[in-house]
C-alpha cells in the first residue's frame, strides 16, 4: 500500500488493474503539489479541483504515471478503465471551458452544472 495525494484534498474515485497487476486510479485533487510523472498535463488547472490519472507498478513502489487533467473550472475522474493494452479510459466530469481535449466528438463545454 502507499499514500498518492499532496498537501490538499485528494479522492481515488475509481480503480482499475491490468494483467501485471498495475493499479490505475482516477480521482480528483485539490492540491497543487500532487505527485506526477510522465504528466500530459503537469501542473494543477485550477478552479476547486482538477481530475488526476496515476498507474503504480504491481507493488505499490513505482508512479509509472501521474497527470492532472483539468481547467480552470472543477474537473474530477470518477471513473476508469483499462484495455488489453494498458491503455486507460476514463470517465468524469467537468465545469472548465478550457479543458484540453484532442480530437473530440463535442468541442466546447456545454454548461449547466453536475
């Protein structure tokens, strides 16, 4: 076991482990010195939270990645899964109009609240 979180609210709301036992969390963090590795998005958004994907190696030892996904709004993960491949899918929510989306099927924030 170990500790993932920074010096604010952190929440794992969703797990998923591959077939090495790899243990992928989605959840949403307040904190501005949340750990992360190999980060597409490296520093925190803003807003009240941001969202955040981690995988740590079978033993709990090693954060093989760590991002912040997130605006300037409130953005959390609630939600994930993985593939045969590794690849991680996950499901959330969001208030941030900026929030950095790469080919998507809805281009802009809709409004309305969660």
């Amino acid at each position: 076991s170990t500790y993932l979180g920074g010096s604010n609210a952190d929440l794992g709301n969703g797990i998923a482990v591959d077939s090495s036992g790899n243990a992928y969390v989605a959840g949403q963090t307040a904190s501005t010195n949340f750990p992360t590795a190999n980060a597409v998005q490296g520093k925190y958004g803003g807003g009240q939270n941001d969202a955040f994907v981690a995988k740590l190696n079978a033993s709990g030892s090693a954060l093989l990645y760590s991002t912040y996904l997130g605006g300037t709004g409130s953005d959390a993960g609630l939600g994930i899964a993985v593939d045969s491949a590794g690849n991680a899918y996950v499901a959330g929510r969001t208030a941030s109009t900026d929030f950095s989306t790469a080919n998507p099927i809805q281009s802009k924030y809709g409004g309305g609240t969660f």
